[in-house]
C-alpha cells in the first residue's frame, strides 16, 4: 500500500523555475491527524504475550499491552467487544490479535485498536481446560464432600504411570523405603499423546477391579501440551466414579490438571503421591512403641491400684478376724443353749412334781373310794349276819338274789374310779420320760447329768450315759455326724 501527499497536505510545486519548495509547516494536531489518517487505515493480524492487564471498573475498555522478544505494543479493546470473544486475558497468555492501529492525538499515543482476540497455542488449550474444568465443577465432581479419605494401612496399592519414566522409580524407591510391606500392583499405560487418556482409563478399571485399596495416578514433569491426556473429560469421570481412592501425582507445579481436581487427594509430585498414601514404617514402629509404652504404664498402674486396693480389703477386720463375722450368731447360739439347758432340767422337774402330785391325788382317791366301799361292805355284811341268823325268814333263794345284786351292784360302784384311775394313769404316763423311752428312744447325759440335746454339747473322746428302757449305756464319743431336720408339712 502507497501513501500519496496532497498539496494540501502542505507540499507545493512551483511551475515556474521547474524547482520543488520547500513543504509548508502543518500544526501539530494536524500532524497527528495525518499519522492517524494513514495509520487506521493498515489492519493487521498479530501474535504476542500478554504483558500487562487492565481492566477496571466503569472504563468503556480493557487495555493491556503485547509484546515479543523485542518490541511491545499497547492495544484498547471495548467492552463489548472483549465481552463477546469469551477470552479472559491473563498476564502470560499468547493471543492472537485482529485489529488496527490507532493514534490517540490528545497524548500523542499509538494504540492497537483491537476487533477480535483469541487464544492462540498454549493459551487457547489453557481457555478449553478451563472451560472444561467449570462444567465438571459445576456437575459436582470437585466437591469436597465427594472426595474419599485414604486408607491408613493399604495393603495393596495400585499404580498407574509410564513404565519408561522416571517416575515409577520414584514412587517404587519410596514405597520400599517408608511401606515395604505393601503390595505394589503396576499399570504400565503411555502418558503421552493421543492415545495415553484411553490407556489410563483401561488401566484404571483393572486396577479397580484388582484387591487395590488406593490407586497412584502419577506422571514427571513436562509441559502443558504433554500433560493434556490429564485434562481428558473421560478420564476426569473414571476418577471420579472409581470404587477405590484416587491419588495423583503430576509433577507439574504451576498448573493443576483437571485430573488433580477430581481425584481425591492431589499430590504435586510423584514422591509425594507414594508419601501421601504410604505411612512411615520409622513413625508406625515409634507410635507402636509409645503406644506399647503407654500401654505398659497403664497396666503398671491398673495393678498398682489394684494391688493396693486387695491390701484395703485384706486389712479390714473381717478378713483378719474371719470368727467376728459369725460372732453374733455364734453367741446367740451359745445364748439359746444355755438358756435350753437351764430350761429343761426345771420343766422335767416341774413335770415330775406334777406327777408327783397326782400320784398323791390317786392313792387319796382310791384310798377315799375303797373305804367308802369297805363300810357299805361292812353294812351289808352285817346285813347278810342278821339275814344268816334269820334263816327261817330268809329262803335260800333271798340270799342268793342279794349275792346277785351285791356282786352286780359292786363292779358298778367301782367303775368311775377305775376310769378316773385309768386317766392320769395314762396321763402320768405320757408325761414321763421313761415313757418315752420305752417306745425305743433313748435319753443322753453327761457325766454332771446334763441332758445332751445337740452334737455341740459334747466332742469326740468324751463320755456319755444313754438311759434306754431297760437300762444306762457308758459310751465314749468316737466322732460325731450334723443331721440336717426337715420340717414336715402337715396338711388335711
């Protein structure tokens, strides 16, 4: 494109010598108007890296400034422009920029006035991931709440990288170091390139399908177009559906895949990754020893309290005089003896004087009763005298119907004192001892004449005298045997 001066723009001919003068002065506002004449006119397409960013609030545009090793450019986009490009600029991003330049007169300023902007390279890559990353965000897959904690002890841990890279000698080396009595299971899948997202899946579901209890997603370092297969929509949704804890370990510092989001714990190298999921064998033997140490104490003390605790109770005066807990008992054992053995002389005596005395009352009696009977005797026997020396008034015949009566009339008289004779005869009879004794029991006293009425009053050696019916038994106690006496129930 070529530039043409106008004579008016203060360039002038004169047509007589055949000379060109000298050009005509121009203001300074004229100047700039014939720069940012001919500079809106060139539209061009340009790449560069975001240097700085403006972007305040109630400004009509957003400015900011490209640039390249060696030169840098200040471009103005309107808002409304910027809003509908969908780009958001950052400090560091490559775009591509379509647009014109611009002379702002006032401040004699050039500008890049700015139609249309959009990623370019690594950038535009940038804007898919982080679009990606807000959907999937926003379907839950980033929640906290989703995330699954780790086992404390994994006996078996998968693992899924490159079987060529440098970082399953990292997370190897530092698993046999800190865990080595874990079982390691290896999924060896390409990392990078188009075909490592798929591999990492398959990889993923057969280590899921194994005995694993957490899974490693690792990977070293690289940029972010090699770590693209992490970013991988698929992918991100096999971690996030998997039945067993993910953990990845993408050494790659300043950025965070869409991977490390989803999983449940994201490590930021591969080391760490086999730290986060391996305890320490050095802090597990150190925390088993305190605890065992703990555990020690605590026994030492739970004996020591309760040793002393047996020694209270040792001390107490029921276990040093095991007698006093049957004292009460035992003396009013003792008491109830005494008391029986006090009391059953007195009664055998208060019953033999009652014997006693109707014994005298029954010899009175009959003595009563036969003289009452002797004088009737007496009379009639005079009676039958005078009759006798009557006989010629009395037939043999009267005396032998007055013997009848006499001899019937006379067992009759005597009856009722024969009966009263019977009775306290019988009585006297129940109340004696010797009664009893002559039923089959027998009766044992000391040699003072106590009676013995219970196994404690006498021990083995001593001597005893046992009264049966017809005579006294002299025995000597060889041993002695407790009966137990059950009470016998009496019911109609």
């Amino acid at each position: 494109m070529a530039l043409g001066f106008e004579p008016s723009d203060g360039y002038q001919d004169n047509p007589q010598d055949g000379a060109v003068d000298e050009p005509q002065a121009l203001s300074v506002s004229g100047a700039m108007a014939l720069a940012k004449g001919a500079l809106e006119s060139v539209v061009v397409r340009l790449i560069g890296e975001v240097s700085e960013f403006s972007n305040k609030p109630g400004y009509k545009a957003v400015y900011f400034t490209v640039k390249d090793t060696k030169a840098s450019l200040p471009c103005m986009m309107w808002n409304n422009r910027y809003a509908a490009s969908g780009v958001e600029l950052s400090v560091g991003a490559l775009v591509e920029l379509t647009g014109r330049f611009s002379l702002y007169a006032a401040k004699g300023r050039m500008n890049f006035d700015v139609f249309s902007i959009a990623l370019a390279g690594e950038g535009k890559l940038r804007m898919e991931v982080a679009q990606r990353a807000r959907r999937l965000e926003a379907e839950g897959l980033m929640n906290p709440e989703r995330k699954r904690p780790l086992p404390l002890y994994p006996q078996t841990i998968g693992l899924v990288t490159s079987p060529r890279g440098a970082a399953i000698h990292d997370v190897l080396r530092t698993l046999r170091r800190r865990y080595p009595m874990a079982k390691i299971l290896i999924a060896g899948v390409p990392v990078e390139g188009p075909t490592a997202a798929a591999g990492m899946i398959e990889a993923l579901h057969r280590i899921e399908a194994s005995e694993a209890e957490v899974l490693l997603l690792v990977r070293g370092g690289g940029s972010f177009e090699d770590l693209m297969p992490f970013n991988d929509e698929a992918l991100a949704r096999a971690i996030a559906s998997s039945s067993i804890p993910v953990v990845t370990g993408i050494g790659h510092e300043p950025d965070t895949s869409i991977a490390d989001m989803v999983a449940d714990v994201r490590a930021s190298t591969p080391t760490a990754a086999a730290e986060t999921v391996a305890p320490d064998q050095i802090a597990i033997a150190a925390m088993v020893a305190g605890e065992g140490e703990a555990l020690q104490r605590a026994l030492q003390r739970r004996l020591e309290r309760t040793r002393v605790y047996l020694e209270r109770i040792a001390h107490r005066p029921l276990f040093q005089e095991p007698q006093r807990l049957f004292a009460t008992d035992a003396q009013a054992i003792d008491d109830l003896r005494s008391r029986l053995n006090e009391a059953l002389p007195h009664r055998l005596e208060a019953h033999r004087q009652q014997l006693n005395l109707c014994a005298m009352k029954l010899h009175h009696g009959l003595q009563g009763a036969t003289q009452l009977y002797h004088r009737e005797v007496k009379y009639l026997s005079q009676q039958f005298k005078r009759l006798l020396e009557q006989g010629a008034i009395v037939s043999r015949e009267q005396v032998t119907q007055v013997g009848n009566r006499l001899q019937a009339q006379g067992p009759q008289l005597l009856t009722p004192y024969k009966t009263a004779a019977a009775l306290r005869a019988a009585r006297l009879q129940d109340l004696s001892p010797l009664g009893v004794i002559a039923r089959g029991y027998a009766m044992a006293t000391t040699n003072d004449g106590a009676i013995v009425s219970s196994i404690e009053q006498a021990e083995p050696g001593e001597d005893l005298r046992v009264q049966v019916k017809d005579g006294v038994f002299v025995c000597t106690i060889d041993q002695k045997e407790k009966m137990t006496v059950a009470a016998v129930e009496w019911k109609e």
